[in-house]
C-alpha cells in the first residue's frame, strides 16, 4: 500500500489544471503526492503527468443527470482516498460550491472551492462592481446598456460580457459610433471605464483561510491574446494594493486560492475589474518567484503548516512548449 498522499486535480486540459500539476511537480512534496487526474476528454497534456486519470460525465451535456457526475466523482475520490481536490475549470466551479458539503462529509475530501455567493460575485463582472461599491472599495464605473448615468463616462470604455474569461468578447471602444457593435459581440455586455494603461495593470494572487489573508503576490503583466504573456515581480509594488486586497478578501471571505485582475488609474488608485475565485492559469508563473501556492494550501489544510515566502524579484516569459508519449507496444 502506498504510503503517498493521493491529490485529485480536475481539468488535466486546461491552463489552470496543468498549472496545479506542474506546480506540484516541482514543489517540496512531490514525492509524497499521488497525483489522479480529472477531465472530459482522454489524452489532455496534464493527464499524463497523473498515474491514474478519468474522464467525468460530460456535465455540459443535456443528457448528463448532475447526480450521475457528482456520484462517479464521489466513487473516484473515495476509491483512491483523496485527501485534497483541486479545480481546473470555471464552469466546475458553481457545482463543487453547491455539492462541496456533501462530498466532504462522503469522502473526508478537502475540497478548495470557495462558497457559492463568492463564486457567484465572481463570476458576473457586474456582481463583481455591486459587490466593489456597496462595501466602500475602489472600483472602474461600470454601467449596463442604457442605464441611467452612462452619459457620464468618457471615451475610450471598455465593453465586455458580464460572464466570460480570456477577454473574449471584449472590445476598447473610443467613440460613440462603435459602440453598438461591440454590444452586439459581447453576450449580456457591461460598459464600464478604461482605468489606467496597458502598463499598469496588475494579477494579484491572495490566499485566504480563517478569516486571514495568509499570502498575497503582485505581478505586473503583460497580455496576449487574453492571457499573460510577460509577469514581472518587483519588491516596491505600490503598498496601496495590498491594503486594498487585504481589504476586499476581509469582505468577500474567499476559501484558499483567489485571483484579482487590477489596474492602477491616474491617480495610482487600484481598481478591480476581475475576480476569479479559484486558482488562476499563472498559478505556475507565480511559483517561479517563490510564490508556492499550491504547496503552501496543502501543507496548510492537511498538516497545518504555516510559513511565509522567500519571493524573488524578475521576469517570467510565458511560451509553448511540446510534449513526447512514446508508442506503448500493441497500441
């Protein structure tokens, strides 16, 4: 029997999942995880970094009964006793909030999931500004189509989905005339101000547990094609976005891992206009510059380690890389 200690991840196919796993990888605990892979496709890249893999009922699917997955999941994690589960993908997200008591309580499975109204915030941009304003935080104007007072923001806006990630769907308008298309490509848009420039805008990573902001990381980035391509870490970041995280994660009561997109305005004022409660696609980038999230959360929640980081100023450039299975014999 052996002695590791089995960790589930889902989404072996998507940036986050194989940011957790390799995050793993190459940690301090390592050897002593067991890592079981979860996806809905075979073959995804993360899955062959995991010994043992499976492929969930396809929830998105009509025909697919929420009970039939949660079962299978359930099944899975209690025939391999993991101890900690992982998610990778977004739209997981709302299912292990609303299913996270039942499967803890089966299984004795930690689940890193954070509550349903958290998620929810998160999820809708929108939600996200309500949530900003009506506790007293910075945060970007933000208007729905033909709202009273949309009048008041000045070109160039930012028109984006109130649900979606990656910016897709997401448009910089600088006049009224185009302004009607980019509502017409964005599903359920939001308009909201244009803070700052492209040069300051910040990924914040936080991690929160009973009722603390146990680790926080600021990254500077740079995008392409809606992801960070350039994450820089510098030791003089404004202090002021700290204070304003510790803040709002005082409020929102995020359960471990959380992610802020931010930009600083005019004035050095930060603003949120993103928040992802869950682990972010950097969450790999982030461990380059000492900032071991994933080791970190399990020695924490399973063996009640607490300790800080030795982060380390520099530049992460993020690039495709390619990976060799040999031919199995017979296959």
């Amino acid at each position: 029997m052996s002695s590791k200690t089995n960790i589930g991840v889902t989404g072996t196919g998507s940036l986050i999942g194989q940011a957790i796993i390799k995050s793993i990888r190459r940690s301090g605990l390592n050897e002593k995880l067991e890592l079981i892979g979860f996806d809905y496709f075979k073959d995804t890249v993360g899955s062959f970094w995991c010994p043992i893999n499976y492929v969930l009922p396809d929830i998105l699917k009509k025909e697919t009964d929420e009970k039939a997955w949660i079962e299978f999941l359930i099944g899975c994690i209690r025939e391999h006793t993991i101890r900690m589960l992982f998610i990778g993908v977004d739209f997981e997200l709302p299912l292990f909030a609303r299913h996270r008591e039942l499967i803890e309580s089966e299984t004795g499975c930690r689940v890193l999931v954070s509550a349903e109204n958290v998620i929810s915030i998160a999820n809708d941009k929108y939600r996200t500004y309500e949530f900003l304003k009506s506790n007293g935080f910075y945060h970007p104007k933000t208007y729905l189509p033909g709202e009273e007072g949309i009048d008041t923001l000045a070109y160039p806006v930012i028109v984006k989905p109130r649900e979606g990630a990656r910016s897709v769907g997401v448009s910089l308008v600088t006049n009224h005339g185009d302004m009607a298309l980019a509502l017409q490509q964005a599903r359920d848009p939001i308009i909201q101000e244009c803070v700052g420039t492209d040069t300051s805008e910040f990924t914040c990573g936080t991690i929160f547990f009973d009722g603390q902001l146990k680790q926080l990381i600021v990254l500077n980035r740079t995008l392409k094609a809606g992801n960070t391509y350039l994450s820089r870490y510098r030791n003089n970041y404004p202090e002021v976005i700290s204070r304003y995280l510790k803040d709002v994660c005082s409020v929102l009561q995020p359960f471990g891992a959380c992610n802020f997109q931010l930009r600083l305005d005019n004035e050095g004022i930060p603003k949120i206009f993103e928040i992802n409660s869950r682990h972010s696609g950097t969450t790999y980038i982030r461990s380059l510059f000492g900032y071991m999230e994933i080791e970190y959360i399990i020695n924490y929640v399973l063996f009640g380690s607490d300790y800080s980081f030795n982060l380390r100023e520099g530049t992460v450039v993020r690039y495709f890389d390619e990976f060799f299975i040999p031919q199995a014999d017979g296959k």
